[in-house]
C-alpha cells in the first residue's frame, strides 16, 4: 500500500520544515510548494489526501488558492489553513470557500499530528463509504436486472399458456359442435378450420405428454367435424378459406384480438377479412351485427340438418 501523501503550501521554509519534522515519523510522503501557484500544480499531479495551505503567501495567496480549485465534500482530499491570530475574517471565508479546518501560529507538532491523523482517517473513510455505495449500487443493478429479466420470462410463459388455453378452447368447442351435428369423413373441411388450432398447439406445446393430448383431441376431431365451414363454403358469398375461418371464430365468440393470436396474424388482418365478409354478405351498408348474422345462418344450417 502506497504512502498517503501531504503537501504543505508555505512560503516560508521554518513552517515547511516544521511540519515535515512532526510528519515524518507518522508515514505519510510530504511534499512541498512555496506558493499558491505551484500547489495547484502538485495537487493535480501528486494527489494528496491532506493539504497544509498557508493563508498568506505572495503570488497567490490561501484564498486565491481554494478560490481557484473550489474544494467539495466529496474531494479526495482535505484542506487546513496555516494562519496567524487576528485572520478571524480569512478563517471564516476559507471555510465557506471549502477549507476543513485550520492551525494557528506558533505551531504545536502534537496539534499537527493529530489533526493530519483526523483528517487522514476521515478521508479514508469517505474513500471505503463511496467503494461501498459503489459496489451496492452495482449489486442493485445487477438484481433488478436479474428481475427484469424473470419477470419478462414469466411474461413470456402467462402469454405461451393463455394462447395454450385459447387453442384449446376453441378445439374442444369445435368438438361439442360437431357431436350435435352430422357425422362426417370432410377431410377438407378438417384442414380448413382445425389444422391451424392443432399446428399453433404443436408450436407452443413440445413435450411428449403435451403432444399426446393434441393427437387424442385430433384423433375425436377426424370420427366428428363441423358442418358450418363446409356448409358456409358451399354458400354464394365466394369466401376464401381465411375468411371462412374468421367468420367460425366470429362464431364462437372470440374478439378480433383474440381471433389474431389464433391465427397467428396482426388484429388488422382479422379486422380487413370481418369488413370482406360483411361486404361478401351484404352487410357493408346495413346496421346488422356480423356476429349476429353467422349465428343465424348457423341456426338455419342446424334446422336444415335436423330436418
């Protein structure tokens, strides 16, 4: 560990020898200047942790000096002004200007030991307080964001689960529909409107139990199948498939947005095939609900079935 320096600001070399003479025993490094000037120019280069300034001195005096580097709290060293009796005046603007404390003339070797110990030690301690906030606030970074990154991931899995749910919620309602309908082998019908729900679920569930649920829900799926997509198809509107599927999520219930996480495409994608199948159903310039329209033509595909 290297030697905690000391520079002494004096113009005369009696002060300058005396307070080297009680220093010199104590391990610190002393360091001399003989005008404010050239202090300046030592506390740059040499960085001391304590400074003996002389408040009077040619060339540049104490004041013009802590004018000049404007000390704070936080320095990395200390400030004490050498003064005479009678600089009551001086001593108070040289604390407001930063100065930490003072020694009077004649000078007390003990005096000066005692206050380079204190302000030494109080330096050191400032020094181990700011590694400490340094090294907390370091550690708080890293925590949080440890925790951001945890809470994104928990994110990432709710969204997973919830489009987990939706997919199979929709399956398991295409299943009830199907059981009150005709039985029938559509394949096509089956590639239309199921196998995008299936495929999602292969995309977000990988394990084997988690697959094994999708083949049995498929294998229930291929024996029954719902007869409003392959019936609405079979209509005059001209659907494309994209729009077949929208309007049997309509069907169901889902919102645009959840319409959107089924089919893996943006909220304005399901919102321009709704404004397609209103125009394809002569809705475009009437006020009748699209929902409430499928849903009839669902009721009278039913009829027709149980006639």
């Amino acid at each position: 560990m290297s030697m905690p320096k000391v520079l002494i600001i004096d113009d005369e070399a009696a002060v300058r020898n005396a307070i080297s003479k009680a220093l010199k025993n104590e391990g610190y490094k002393i360091i001399f200047a003989e005008d404010g000037q050239q202090g300046i120019e030592l506390m740059e280069t040499e960085k001391p942790i304590l400074v003996f300034l002389d408040l009077k001195m040619p060339v540049m005096d104490g004041i013009a000096v802590l004018e000049k580097v404007r000390p704070q709290h936080d320095d990395p060293y200390s400030i004490v002004i050498i003064t005479a009796h009678g600089d009551d005046k001086d001593i108070q603007k040289c604390y407001k200007l930063g100065a930490a404390n003072f020694l009077r003339k004649p000078l007390s070797m003990t005096e000066i030991c005692s206050l380079a110990k204190s302000c030494v030690d109080k330096k050191n301690i400032e020094r181990e307080l700011a590694q400490h906030r340094d090294n907390l606030e370091a550690l708080v970074a890293q925590k949080t964001a440890k925790i951001k990154e945890q809470m994104k991931e928990l994110k990432d899995k709710s969204k997973t689960l919830n489009s987990a749910n939706m997919s199979l919620r929709i399956l398991i309602k295409q299943l009830s529909d199907a059981q009150n309908e005709e039985r029938t082998a559509n394949l096509p019908n089956l590639k239309e409107l199921v196998l995008p729900n299936k495929e999602q679920l292969e995309a977000i569930l990988s394990s084997p139990s988690e697959r094994s649920y999708i083949e049995n829900i498929m294998l229930n799926l291929n024996r029954v199948t719902s007869t409003f997509s392959k019936k609405l198809s079979q209509m005059n509107y001209g659907l494309s498939p994209k729009e077949i599927q929208v309007a049997d999520l309509i069907r169901i219930g889902l919102s645009n947005k959840e319409s959107a996480l089924q089919m893996n495409v943006t909220k304005s994608t399901v919102e321009f095939h709704r404004d397609n199948l209103r125009k394809k159903m002569g809705l475009k310039h009437k006020k009748k609900n699209l929902r409430a329209f499928i849903l009839a033509l669902d009721a009278t595909f039913q009829e027709k079935a149980n006639a």
